[in-house]
C-alpha cells in the first residue's frame, strides 16, 4: 500500500489569512482534522490541524 491510497482526493485548502474560526468550522463541517494553508500566490505555506488551533486556544485563553 501507498501514501495515494490512504490520500484524501478533493483536498480543502486554507488561505494564510483565513481567520481561525473559519477554519476550525471547515474542518469540523469537513469532518477532517487538518489540511493544507497556502500563500497568496497558492504556494503551500503550511499544514493547519484541530491540533493547533486547540493549542492556540489553550495559549491565548484566560486562566
């Protein structure tokens, strides 16, 4: 078996300047727990995941 084989193929994609909101509904509507972000010029700039946005929550949340 082959990466290909276990790859998504109607990929979703975040621009860099999505708000994070947005994008942490995208991915719980799309049922997928991260996915590609990419420049203005659609160079892939990154990968986001449910991961690091609740990391970023957890950061930025009152104590």
């Amino acid at each position: 078996m082959k990466i290909q084989d276990a790859m998504e193929k109607e990929v979703i994609k975040f621009q860099i300047d999505d708000r994070i909101i947005d994008v942490a509904g995208s991915l719980r509507e799309n049922k997928i727990s991260g996915a590609p972000v990419v420049d203005k010029e659609g160079k892939l700039a990154g990968i986001i995941s449910e991961g690091d946005i609740m990391r970023l929550i957890e950061v930025h949340s009152p104590t």
